[in-house]
C-alpha cells in the first residue's frame, strides 16, 4: 500500500489484461449477473435501462450520472425480505444505508418493509427527512458523538450498536437523561480473517471496531450493559467485512458470538435474544465474480446458526443482517461519454490503449482505493469492429484516477461515445468527492420509459457557495 498510487495498477496485469479475462465473442453482449435486470440492448444497439435509452438519459441529464433501475433495486430488497423472513422463524433485514442513501431510497426500504442500518448523524437525518420509522433504525459508528446519541435517543430509533466503553458510559448517561431504555447491541471482534481487502475486513484484533473476544473486552462490555439501569442488552453484533462470498466467514463468526452468548447466559442468567451477523455480502463486477444468491445466504446462515445453538443448548435468538451492496450494487451502471482515446507505446512492442471519461476518481474512488475490478460496455451504439483491451481512465491529474482498470472494447471507440460500467450502486456516490473541484454526479431513477432525478447534480455554485473566502 506504499507504492506509488498507479503501481498497483500497473503490475500484474501488464498489457496483456488479467488471466481471468477473456476475449469477447461478442463485445456488445451484456454479461449476465452485472447489470440491472431491466438492463438490455435496444433495436438500435443502444444500452436501455429500465426501458430508457442511455443516449436520451445523456441528453437530458448530462454525463455523468449514476443510473439506478428502481424496479431492481425493489426485487432485490424482497428477496432478502423473503429469503431471511422464511427462516428461523423470522429475521431482520437492516439495509446498509452507508452503501447508497437518500430520501427516495429510504422510503423504498420502508416501502419493501426492510429496516435500515445508518452510521452517522448524516444519514439518520436522511432517515427521518424520508420519515423511516424509527423503530426499524439501527445505528452504528465506532465514534458516535454526544449529539448524535441524543439525537437517536430523541427519535426513538430501535437500537444502538455500542462500539466502546466509553459510548457505553455516554449512552448510559443520555438515555437516563431521557427518561428512556435504549436498546443495545455489542459490536464483537471474533477473530475471523475475511478474504477481503484489508482496507474492509472489519472483524480481525488490530482495527478500530468493537470489543475483542480474546481479550475480555466483550465480557466486561456485557456486564456494563446489564449493570447500566437505562441500557437493554439484546445481544452481540458481527460483521466481518465486505464483498464476502462463500458463508465459511460466517460459520466462525457465529459460533465463538454464540459461545458468548452462552457465556453470557451462565454467568449472569440472561439468554439474548438477537445476533446480528453483520453484512459484507459480495456482488459481481466483472465475470470472474459468481456471488451467493439470498436464498442460499439465509438457508446456509440459518443452518449455521441452528447449529450452534444446538450445541449450546441456546433458545436459537432473532437473527438480523445487513446487506447493502448486494441490494443497491447490480442496480445502478454509471454512464459517461468518452472525451480522448490514445494508444501508449510500451517496452517490449506492446501498446496500452487508454479511454479517458468525464467522471474517474470523484465518482468511483474503490478503483484507486481498493483496486476495485469492474467491466464496461459501449452504451450509446453497437459495433462491428474488433475488441481491444482497454483501460477506462478519469479527468482528474492522478496517476491512480482509473475507472476500469481493464476491459475489451470494440476498437471503433471514439469521442463522444457513451461508456457504461456497471455495479456502481454501492458506495461510488456515498464515496463521491470533489477532487479537482468536480461536482458530483446525479443519480437518475429509471422504471417503466420513465426517469427521474432523486439527487440533482452538483454545481459550481454549490461548490462556491462553501468558500466563505
């Protein structure tokens, strides 16, 4: 991670592409599992949404922009409603506000009767402006201020997940000032290693979540809880990390937080009565991905969960997770139109042909930061012409600022075209900056031959409108 910030993009791959990557048959295909479900190539060979052409949603709109197909978005969200609904005698599903909120998106997860997962004082607001019942709000942060306690407390929102002692102590003191019982469960570092990237593995000793189970922190974490009169422990929460997709993960976590709750139940005479297995569900970006469907999630964390109880002769307690990606990710493509194409001469006689857009970094920072994969297509027309390995580069004055780090388009790609890249529904706006002063894009919502903007795009005004000098 001390390289030099295009390094990392330069190394393996070379110009010859990963070895995962194959050569198209056909470079205007869609790749199943990428797109939306109401993604598909019209008569024309123009990439339609939710039945709108991209090339009228770049008309009126602009590029770029984030495209957000409700109707996916919807169906998603009902299959984790369903799948966990349907086991263990019922399960919560938390949507992970922090993978892509706003008002509109608030109230489809109300809508679809999910709860909602927030992480700041930021989104809860997004929450009650969308006015989500606050009940089915959960709330989590490794750093929650005063204010935003208070603030939750106020709204009556379900429960807290505390991550330290010292919020224990905060919390305590906040909800006896409020006259109320706060609902609490104990973020729980169970040791387990997720094959993810270091930056979102989020369950191992040396990171900044929780309380640690071999250290103690989460027995004395239990205790203080139980011994604070204006807190009700429900039990422990866990979340290993991101873009996770086989359940082995899971099958460790849930066993040594279930060991606790065994604990919890000798020791003091109490038996929780949730577990909150976190999310961290992974999605498909490029067709070397092949992501677990909700169905197989619930079954395979029912079973685990079963499991352990079992052994522990444990009343099996209300099991919640919290996908997000895996909701908003495969709903949203981000259209941008091709501004420069040039072919770079490399050692050896090999060339690299970069495809330079008018988004990049400021738009979708997991490339840069994450050295995220993702695919594109050729949005605005079909072609005839060969496929050519490509890289899909942004504006910005960064080495690093790659979109898709590589991709086979059809050779004909010029300026002006529209390029799309898919699986960009969680954490590219939630992540958007304003690196170079570049406002931020819109996020339309298309259903039906209809679109609609539900967060307007960014404009220098708005920039300026900060610049108190």
């Amino acid at each position: 991670m001390r390289a030099h910030e295009a390094g990392v993009l330069h190394a393996e791959a070379g110009h010859r592409g990963p070895s995962w990557l194959r050569v198209p048959d056909d470079v205007n295909a869609l790749y199943p599992g990428l797109w939306p479900a109401g993604a598909e190539r019209g008569a024309d060979g123009t990439l339609r949404v939710g039945g709108v052409g991209v090339g009228e949603l770049a008309a009126e709109f602009g590029t770029p922009m984030y495209v957000v197909d409700e109707q996916d978005f919807r169906t998603r969200a009902a299959e984790f409603r369903d799948a966990f609904g349907a086991v263990l005698g019922g399960a919560d599903v938390y949507y992970a506000g922090k993978a892509f909120l706003s008002v509109e998106v608030a109230r489809w997860i109300a809508d679809e009767g999910l709860c909602l997962d927030v992480c700041s004082g930021g989104e809860l607001a997004v929450a009650l402006r969308a006015e989500f019942p606050p009940e089915r709000i959960g709330l989590h942060g490794n750093n929650k201020s005063s204010s935003e306690l208070d603030r939750a407390l106020a709204a009556g929102v379900g429960r807290i997940i505390v991550d330290s002692f010292d919020e224990i102590d905060r919390l305590a003191q906040l909800a006896g000032g409020h006259g109320v019982t706060a609902r609490v469960l104990i973020r729980t570092k169970v040791g387990v290693e997720a094959h993810t990237h270091e930056y979102i593995a989020t369950a191992h000793e040396d990171q900044k979540f929780g309380f640690s189970i071999a250290g103690g922190e989460v027995a004395e974490a239990v205790r203080r809880v139980l011994a604070a009169p204006a807190l009700d422990l429900l039990g422990l929460h866990s979340h290993i990390g991101s873009q996770i997709y086989d359940t082995s993960g899971f099958e460790v976590a849930a066993r040594r937080a279930l060991d606790v709750q065994a604990d919890v139940r000798d020791e003091h005479g109490v038996e929780l009565p949730e577990l909150d297995l976190g999310g961290g569900f992974g999605i498909a970006y490029t067709s070397q991905d092949d992501p677990s469907n909700p169905s197989d999630l619930a079954a395979g964390l029912a079973e685990i969960v079963a499991h352990e109880c079992r052994g522990h002769g444990l009343a099996v307690p209300r099991l919640s997770v919290e996908p997000g990606r895996a909701i908003v990710g495969p709903s949203t493509c981000t259209v941008y139109e091709v501004g420069t194409v040039k072919t770079v001469e490399l050692d050896g006689g090999a060339s690299r042909r970069y495809v330079a857009v008018d988004g990049g970094m400021s738009d979708n920072i997991r490339t840069a930061l994450y050295d995220a994969d993702y695919s594109c297509t050729l949005a605005s027309r079909a072609s005839e012409a060969a496929p050519v390995l490509s890289r899909v580069v942004g504006k910005h004055c960064e080495s690093g600022d790659v979109v898709v780090k590589d991709e086979f388009l059809p050779s004909d790609v010029a300026v002006g075209d529209l390029i799309a890249v898919p699986g960009t529904g969680a954490y590219c706006r939630s992540m958007a900056n304003t690196y170079n002063h570049v406002p931020r894009p819109p996020v339309v919502v298309v259903r039906d031959g209809t679109a609609r903007v539900i967060v307007r795009r960014e404009t220098e005004d708005d920039l300026l409108a900060l610049d108190v000098g």
